[in-house]
C-alpha cells in the first residue's frame, strides 16, 4: 500500500489493458480508479474487463474501485461516404437530420441527434469535434441546419456537436443509459457517471433507477454543460461525487474560462463533503509517448494544489502505448505537488452548526491532528462517512478508514488522502479494539513504538452512522483498558 501519494488515480478501460500483465503493472504504478467508459464497446467487453481488474486487484492484495460511465445523449453527426471530409472556411455545409447511413459528403452531413433545428437559431455557433471545425448558423429549413464554415479542418464520422454558450436540450438518461443503470447495479458497480446532467433532476432520477435495480453505488455528476455550471451547487448537493470533464465544458464555455472554474467546482466540492474527479487530456501526448509535456505537468499539478481528490486518465490508459508509465508520471506529479501543499490547513466550515454527531467527531479529529504531531488517523467505519468528512480538510496526515464492507472499501478509494484496510471490528472484544487497529497498521510498516495516533469510533461497533468517539493514544504504550493518552 502507497501512503504517500493523497491525490487518487482513475485510469479507463480499454484495449490497452486488456492484457493482464499490462494491468498488473497499471495496479501496481498506483491505480485507485477503473473507469468503464459505456461510450464504447459491449457489454461483453466491459463485463469482462470488470471481472478481469477485480480479480487481478485480489491477487496483488489491493483494493480499487469500479467507476461505470454512461454515454449519455448522443449529440452527434452521421457518417461520411468516405469516412471523412475536409471543410474550407467560407463554404456553405449542411446538418440533415433526415440522412441515414454513411452518405455524408463535403456539403451534408446526417445528425444522430434529431432535435438540433429545434434547438438552433440563425446567429448561433456550434462547435464539431471538440471545437476544432466551427460553423455559423445562417437558417433551418425542413429538418436541416444551413451553416457556413467560420473555422474549417478534417472532419470524421460521429464527431460531437456543441453550441457555444450551451443550451441544446438533449436530455441527461437516454433509454440506453436507463438500461446500462440495470447493468450497472448487477455489476456491482463502486460509482456510477452521469454524463451531460442540466440539473438536480438528472442525477435524482439516476439515484432513483439505481436504487429500483438493487445498485448501490455513488452517484457522479459530469459537468460538461453550460446549464450543469449555472445549477452546479444543487447538482453538487445530490451528486456523492462531481467529475469536472473538461473536453464537452471547454468547449460550450470557451477554453480560458476552464482553469477558474476548475478551482470553483472543486473548492465547492470540498465544501459541500463531495469527492471531486479533475478529468481530460491530464497526460493526453503520453497516448503515445513515454513522457508528459511541461504543460500537462503543471495540469495535473494545479489540480493537486487546486484540492481534487483525483485525476483522471482517459485515451492515455484505454488505447495509449505506455498506460502504466502514464499512471506512473501522473503518481509522480502528484506526490511532488503535495509536498508544496501548507502541511496544517484547516478549512473552517462556514455553517454554524454540525448536521451529524460523526461529522463533528471528524472536524474534531482535523483539528487535533494538525495541530499535534500526529503520525496517522485511524477511522473504523462502516459507511466511509466519517473518512470522507476528515478529507475535506487539508491535511498531510493519512487517514486510515478500516472497515468489514468491501463496498466500503472500494467507495473509500476515491477520498483524498483516505486509505482503505479491511478490518472486522465486530468479532473482536472492545477491551483490545484499539490494540488490534493499532497492529493492523504496525503489520503494514505504517506505524512504529512512540507515534502518536487518533482513533474514532462508535460505542455501538457495526452499525453505520454512529462514530462518537476521538482517542488520542501512543504506539506500544496502550495499557489493556485502553486509555487514551492524556
């Protein structure tokens, strides 16, 4: 177990790791994170690369979580007779929501998204490919979008769509998601990704289905719509997590108002007690080279200093040459952006009063350890509760969340600086339950005689929501009644 590195790793699945001992080696580099994107491949495909990453994480004795990723709506275009085309700035260029098939041309193309004239004005920009050809608005006649190139370049089949400023009304769930959401839950499925949420409502009635189809995973919100920015604290409210996707976000926002944004999301984020992903092109050129760029350096390290619990890779793991040498930089970058970090920062909370006795316990625990010199944090939990509300504070102490729930463990993978060990406390006698914690963690060279050690726990072991204990203690000195050091 790595318990330097605070800052977690999602990497995606993808014919990259498909091979087991490329995996091993991606585990091993420090993996926290396996993201199974439904955008591509089959059910198959994806079935089988989740049972192989749990069954190779189980031979090397680490614990990692499974993040499902939905598609979402597809805002797209058709196909070409030849798979692709050129577009010169200044030619006329149509979107035909009635072509069907591979029939597009240097003059037409077919949508996958049919309500584009409906959502369009004559004026508007809309943006294909990531913003790299854009196209002017000049009317809709018959289902069709009469546009006239602004920024041409190459253009592929199935390129996406985007209107500046946001506000095509594609809902979130599409009936392809609805079904995934059962897929989802019957994986067993540690998170699930909402792509492309307008509001609350989305990601509530993703909470909804999942639960109906017996899922119990933790709910993510993609922000990557203008709309999902203007409603973002209530998106962040009922998301268990939020994934900043920064491609689609760019784009409708423009690409220099992402860096303030970024900083936004994550510090109300930490504020409302919700993880926080920092995703797209981290590491992108490490899709094919051995090392990252400067640029892509200072990425991944503003992310760090900005406060998010991970960072995430996408093609550099799923299609990429070096998947394991990408997640080993971005663990790199990482580890040295958190030796820049203020070592003893407490984040006051802005409400007046605690909604929770446990979240009272962890702010407690917070502020304690970082103003002793505490070697590490010990939580017994049974939810993951307690460690997530003690990651909201900065800290460089590590947070130890040991608990008997697999799906605890695996949820605690994505907290910033938590670190999850199994660990039954309810078939070991209260008098020595401090001690056998205590060695647990000397078994893992983390710690030694003389450090100083906070253990939270609940006065009814096993059951959720009920930490309201804080026990300051000394390695090797804990008499069998347990006192806490005074």
């Amino acid at each position: 177990m790595n318990t330097l590195r605070h800052t977690k790793i999602v990497v995606t699945l993808g014919p990259a790791l498909d091979e087991t001992e490329t995996l091993k080696r991606v585990i091993l580099a420090g993996a926290d994170v396996f993201r199974a994107n439904f955008s591509h491949g089959s059910l198959e495909t994806h079935e089988q690369r989740i049972r192989m990453v749990r069954d190779t994480a189980t031979q090397l004795n680490k614990i990692v979580a499974i993040l499902v990723d939905l598609q979402g709506p597809k805002i797209r275009i058709g196909r070409f007779k030849q798979g692709k085309i050129f577009l010169k700035e200044g030619q006329p260029f149509i979107l035909d929501t009635r072509l069907e098939g591979d029939v597009g041309d240097e003059k037409t193309v077919g949508l996958d998204y049919k309500y584009l004239p409906r959502d369009v004005r004559p004026g508007d920009t809309l943006l294909l490919d990531d913003g790299r050809i854009e196209l002017n608005v000049q009317q809709i006649n018959n289902q069709c979008v009469h546009c006239v190139v602004t920024v041409g370049g190459e253009l592929s089949n199935h390129k996406g769509i985007n209107r500046l400023g946001g506000g095509l009304s594609a809902g979130a769930l599409t009936d392809k998601d609805r079904e995934n959401i059962k897929i989802a839950a019957q994986l067993n499925a540690d998170y699930l990704a909402i792509s492309f949420p307008r509001s609350a409502d989305d990601i509530k009635e993703a909470r909804i289905l999942l639960k109906a189809a017996g899922g119990t995973a933790g709910i993510i919100a993609k922000i990557e719509r203008t709309e999902a920015v203007t409603h973002i604290e209530e998106i962040i409210q009922v998301s268990d997590a939020i994934m900043i996707a920064r491609g689609d976000l760019g784009v409708e926002l423009g690409d220099a108002e992402l860096p303030a944004l970024q900083k936004r999301i994550i510090r109300l984020s930490r504020h409302f007690n919700k993880a926080a992903i920092t995703a797209t092109q981290m590491l992108e050129t490490m899709t094919y080279n051995t090392i990252p760029t400067r640029a892509e350096v200072s990425d991944v390290a503003n992310a760090v200093l900005d406060g998010t619990d991970a960072v995430m890779l996408s093609g550099e793991t799923a299609i990429g040459k070096y998947p394991d040498k990408a997640v080993a930089a971005m663990h790199r970058i990482c580890l040295s952006a958190e030796k820049h970090l203020s070592k003893k920062t407490l984040t006051p909370k802005k409400e007046p009063h605690f909604h929770h006795v446990d979240e009272a316990i962890a702010m407690a625990t917070m502020y304690t350890a970082n103003h002793l010199d505490i070697k590490a944090i010990i939580a017994l939990t049974e939810s993951g509760s307690t460690p997530l509300w003690m990651s909201r504070v900065r800290s460089s102490i590590p947070i130890y969340g040991l608990s008997r729930h697999s799906t605890t463990l695996r949820r605690m993978t994505l907290y910033r600086g938590v670190f999850p060990i199994s660990f039954d406390a309810t078939h070991i006698d209260r008098r020595i339950l401090n001690i056998e914690a205590i060695a647990t963690l000397q078994k893992a060279g983390v710690l030694q005689r003389g450090d100083w050690v906070i253990i939270t726990k609940g006065d009814l072991i096993g059951v959720h929501g009920k930490t309201n204990s804080l026990k300051i203690v000394t390695v090797g000195d804990l008499p069998n009644h347990l006192d806490a050091k005074k």
